[in-house]
C-alpha cells in the first residue's frame, strides 16, 4: 500500500510547487495531500505518513491538526536558477528587501541567497525594516505573495522557492523509495534547483556518476543480472533481466527474489554459499542458463548474484566463438535482389528457390559453370529460417580425398601427423543451426559419399581420432556442373545420395538461353567497374549471338577486360572473342546467292531441303531455341522431306562454311547467323 505525504504551506503556488518536485521524482509511488493555510478552516486534523513543513512557524500553526506518529520533515528550501541570476543583475551596492511567507521564512531565504554566493548587495527582511523607507528600494519576492506592499515600485520576482537535495532525500528514506533516487542523477535532472547545500551536492555528484558508471556497465552486459541482498530482497536488477523475466525494475526492485523467482537457486547458494554453475530453468516456457554466486566481502555475506541468459542466445553466442576460432566468418553475403535478370527464364529459377527457401528439405543445384549456383544458395540460406546462422560453403573439388574428410569431420588433437594442437572443428559443426553448401558435389570421392550419406540421414558427426558423437542440424544445399543422375547410371556417383541430395531440384538457365538478359547484365556489370564506354549496334549483335560458354562469369571477364582498354566506343573486333567482320555490306547478296545456287549445282543437292533447314533455324532463333541435326532429321521427317542425321549433319557444315550458320559443340546446337537470315529473306522472295 502507499503512503501518504502532506505539504502544508502558507500559499497553494508554493504547495504546487514541492509538488510538482516530489511527483516529478516519485511519480505515482506517493499519494500527495496538498494543503494551504486558508484550506486549514476546514481540515480538522492531518492523516498522513509523513508532513511536510516550510518552517518551524507554519509547524507551530498546525501542530494541533497532527497525530503523535507521524512523520514531520522541515523543508530546506533554495530558489531557481534564474532567480539567483535575477538577483545577480541587480545594481552594485542597492540595499534589497525580501519578501517571502512569514518572517522566519524571510530570514531563512536570506541565509540560503547569501550562501548562493550573493555579495554585491545588502539583504533585509521585509518584516524587519520601516514601511516607509522601502518605496524607492528593490524588492525581491518569492512567488506570489499577500504581503507585497502597493507604493512598491521596483519589484523583482525571483519565482516559487523549491526543496532542496537533502530534503528530497528524507523524502526518500521516509518512503523507502531512495532506490527511485539512485537510478537519477538528480543535480542534472533539476538543472534549475541552485543548491545551497554545497557539500551535499558534491558528494551526490560523486555518488551518481559511481552510479552512472555500474549502471552502463549493467546494461551493456550481454545477460541478465539480479541481485538479492541477504534477506532476499531484489536491489538490483539490469535490462536484460527485465526481458527474460518479464517483468520491470519498479515491479521486482524490494521484492523477495527467492519467492518472486523459486527456480533461479538463490536459497541454495544464501545457505551454503556455494556457487551454482550454469543450470538451465524455465521461465515463461523458454529454457534459461543461470548461474548464481555469493556475494561474500570479508567473511561475511552480502547476498548473490544471478546471471542469466536464454538458451537459444547462448547457441548464437557459441557459433560466433566458433567463427573466430577457425578465423573466417562463414556468413551468406547475396540476396535474390542481387541476382539480377528480367528474363522469364531466370525469374522462373529465382520465384522456385524463394519458395524453397522455406523449406528444410536438401536442394541440388544444377547449371553450366558461371550460372551463379552459389549465389542462389546464399539467396535461400538469406531467405529461410536459418538466416541468422553460419552458411558454411566448400567446394568439393578443391581438396584431395583426405584434406577433404578433415575439412569436413574435423578431428582431434593427434589425430593425425601435422593435426592442429588442440584439434578443430569440421565444417559440419560449423554449419549447426545454418547452411552448408557443397559445391562441385559430383567430385567427392565414393568413400566420403558413404561418409557424407551417413551424416545426412543421422545427423551426427564423429571427428577424426575421436570417439564422441556430435550431434548437428543443418540443411545442405548442393551443387554441380554435371549430370548426376548419369553418374550414377554409370556407377560414378551413389544413388542413395543423389536422391537423399535432389529433394529440391533447381535448374540454373544457361546466358545462351537468356538472350533478354545479355545487354542488361552487361549494361549493370559495366557500372559496377564503372565503365565509360558504349557499344556499337555490331558491337551489341556480337554479344548477343556469343555462345557464353562461361555464362554470366565469363560476360562479367569480357566487361572488365572492355573497361581496362579505355575505349570509348567499344566495336565488335574489340570484343574479347573471335570476330569476323560482317561482309553483308561488303559483298553483293547478288553475288552470294549465286555461290550458293552454283554451289547446290555443283552437288547435285536439293535446294528445297537447305531452304527447310534455314527455315526451322529462324523458327529456333525467334524462339530463343538452338536446333541439334538429330532435331532438325526429326523436323523433316514430319514435314515429309527425307533428311538422314548425317545428311543433315553434312548440310549445316557446309552452311556454316558460307557464314549463313554457326555450328557450337556438344549439345549447344546451331543457329542460323545475320548473313543466313539475309539470303534466306532474299531466296524466298526471288
């Protein structure tokens, strides 16, 4: 319950005033009874804990209106700041009339302005002094007063007086609220009260930045501190512990801790004053590692100490020292907004792996070389729940077979010739809680795949040289340039990891199947090395009928090897591939379609069935497609024209020898070429 505090004073504005103060620092945890002399004609007596009094005067006056019991103060009072620099304006040498509530009251403030260091004027107490020989004298009033005489000419209002420290002090100790006062620096939050108590004031200034000091010390801790006192009574209790606890300062602060929290073992250690190290409690369902010690100073005790954090933040806690133990940060640096592309293609690529992203499941990853796989892999760890955890990358084909198993299972102290002292931690311990992705997974050995399966279905892991089973969670995300389910057809690859691996599988697209994307790429890879050139329309065509057998990494190569040839306008023979100049404007369409024509008599050839063979590599080129020989025979055979494979095969050579068509290796197919497109437009029209 709380307790009560009456102010008595002769005027209700310096009544407001002491209360404005005391609620300011105390805010709701005192009920204040405000009461002014004229409010005396009606109270029959005063009922509070405590009364507060500007004088022994006004005591004396309501002496009879107060029971035996309670609690009396005597207010030390001093003036605003700006009153005193109001009293410090006024002229050298003038002799100054004060004027406050009572004449006791009068001299009091007298001493108090004094004491503020005022000498450059002679005080006098209005009450002390004949009326007629103030007229013409400054007068220097408290708030307002009844007592101010009418002929007063030169009036200096230096506002209500206000409690100094040591009074809001009592206050406290009489309400047992003084903890309220040491979480403040109460000099700095009254800037305007002018202490008259010097001495006090000092050491308060002394006492709050000791109390300043443990207080950020408390706060910037990364746990919960609770401190109880011998009897059990809470006195300290940081931020951190607010939130494991739920609970504030104000709810706790007084509070018996050992009631209050029965889990948190402070009886125990109170008792045997004994340490208890780490034990994990629940509090509001969440899982909590406490540790309480004894506060013991020269053999006799003071109370313990609980430190707290919640579980899961000490995990977290653990994989950062995990990270600077092996001396790398194994953290996810991409985003899907930085993989760029406005083709169907690869947002098609990008919306699956964001709903994969959620997912727990193992994804395989499959696309040429310079696709961006491992830049998708750090999209989804980024996206998924696992974010704030280690994305662990190795690229299986860097390691021989033994390196590799170390990098991966760890080991221990000894576990081999050359073994780091102490031992290290593999990376599937590294990636607890988060990702780990194997690139090149097609080139780890058959042994460790036996090895590698085993982790996967059990989740746990056994160093090298050691015989402890760890257990791990984390989600792999695997990647290769080649096929692996024809691996595992020729026996190359194991097949219940390659299904224990596809789960999720995702298809990175080719640059060659991505043409809409080509000159945008190009266009914001040229601004990442800030690139000062432009490209010719020949320049563009070039890039856009490239292979791009590199992909995206190899354009990324070609723009920077444009940027360091410090060209302004960048041509298609300036391109950092094979280029033969366009004859189209050079040579007579004329002429060419008449080497053709001769050619075709030469050979006895139908032209009918080189006429269907352009055609159905511009239908491919239109559809952004490329068209194998085994595609175009099966073409022509529906369409009812005999064209044998190796027939076909012979004809696109023989095409590409006149520049109408380009002929890639492997399964890239052909496509027709500028030139090709021209003398076909110009045949079907002759």
């Amino acid at each position: 319950m709380r307790k009560t505090l009456a102010i008595v004073s002769y005027s209700i504005e310096s009544v407001n005033s002491y209360y404005a103060q005391i609620k300011a620092l105390f805010s709701k945890n005192i009920i204040v009874n405000k009461i002014a002399m004229d409010d005396m004609k009606t109270i029959k007596s005063i009922d509070t804990d405590v009364v507060l009094v500007p004088s022994y005067d006004m005591f004396e006056k309501i002496r009879k209106y107060i029971k035996k019991d309670i609690d009396i103060i005597f207010a030390n009072r001093t003036i605003p700041r700006s009153g005193l620099q109001k009293i410090m304006g006024i002229e050298k040498d003038s002799e100054v009339i004060v004027i406050d509530e009572s004449p006791e009251m009068t001299e009091q403030m007298i001493s108090v302005i004094y004491q503020l260091g005022v000498r450059h004027i002679s005080l006098e107490s209005y009450w002390a002094v004949k009326k007629q020989n103030i007229s013409e004298k400054p007068i220097i009033v408290l708030g307002q007063s009844d007592h101010l005489p009418s002929y007063a000419k030169n009036i200096i209002n230096i506002g209500n007086s206000l409690l100094d420290f040591n009074t809001i002090i009592d206050i406290g100790i009489k309400f047992d609220l003084i903890h309220m006062l040491n979480r403040q620096d109460i000099s700095r939050s009254y800037v305007e009260v002018e202490s008259a108590n010097f001495g006090l004031e000092e050491i308060l200034g002394m006492l709050n930045s000791r109390e300043s000091q443990l207080d950020i010390l408390l706060q910037t801790i990364d746990a919960g501190v609770i401190g109880i006192n011998p009897a059990g009574n809470i006195f300290l209790c940081n931020e951190n512990a607010e939130k494991i606890i739920g609970l504030t300062e104000d709810d706790v602060i007084n509070k018996n801790g050992i009631e209050l929290f029965p889990r948190i073992p402070f009886k125990h250690v109170l008792k045997t004053l004994e340490s208890i190290e780490e034990k994990i409690i629940i509090i509001h369902g969440e899982y909590v590692v406490v540790s309480v010690s004894p506060l013991v100073h020269s053999n006799k005790p003071y109370g313990a100490v609980a430190i707290m954090r919640k579980y899961k933040d000490t995990e977290k806690k653990q994989h950062k020292i995990r990270k600077q133990l092996v001396g790398k940060g194994h953290v996810a640096k991409y985003q899907f907004n930085d993989i760029m592309g406005k083709g169907s293609a690869i947002n098609k690529s990008k919306s699956i792996a964001k709903r994969m992203a959620n997912s727990n499941s193992s994804i395989l990853i499959t696309g040429e070389t310079g696709t961006g796989k491992e830049l998708f892999a750090q999209a989804i760890h980024n996206s998924s729940p696992r974010k704030n955890y280690p994305f662990v990358a190795v690229n299986c084909g860097a390691f021989p077979e033994s390196l590799l198993e170390s990098e991966l299972f760890g080991y221990e102290e000894g576990a081999f010739t050359g073994a780091r002292k102490g031992g290290k931690p593999g990376l599937f311990e590294l990636a607890h809680n988060g990702t780990l992705f194997l690139d090149e997974i097609a080139e780890i050995p058959m042994n460790l795949q036996v090895k590698l399966l085993r982790v996967l279905q059990e989740k746990e892991v056994v160093r090298l040289g050691g015989d402890s089973i760890i257990n791990v969670d984390f989600r792999v995300i695997a990647a290769t340039n080649k096929n692996l389910k024809s691996m595992v057809n020729e026996g190359k690859f194991r097949e219940d990891l390659y299904y224990r691996l596809n789960v999720l599988p995702l298809k990175i697209p080719p640059l060659r199947n991505r043409k809409e994307d080509i000159l945008f790429l190009f266009e914001e890879t040229k601004k990442q090395f800030n690139g000062n050139f432009v490209l010719t329309e020949k320049a563009k065509e070039l890039l856009l009928s490239h292979n791009w057998d590199g992909n995206v990494r190899e354009l990324i190569n070609c723009v920077e090897y444009l940027v360091n040839l410090d060209l302004k306008i960048i041509d298609a023979k300036d391109l950092p591939f094979e280029y033969e100049e366009n004859t189209d404007s050079e040579m007579d369409i004329q002429i060419q379609r008449e080497i053709m024509i001769e050619f075709l008599e030469t050979t006895g050839d139908d032209l009918r069935k080189y006429i269907f063979v352009l055609e159905e590599l511009k239908k491919a080129y239109i559809d952004n497609r490329r068209l194998g020989r085994r595609s175009i025979h099966k073409k022509a055979k529906l369409n009812g024209i005999f064209l044998s494979e190796q027939e076909t095969r012979r004809m696109l050579i023989e095409l590409e020898k006149l520049q109408m068509v380009k002929v890639n290796k492997g399964r890239a197919g052909t496509v027709i070429t500028k030139e090709g497109l021209n003398i076909l437009e110009y045949i079907r029209l002759g």
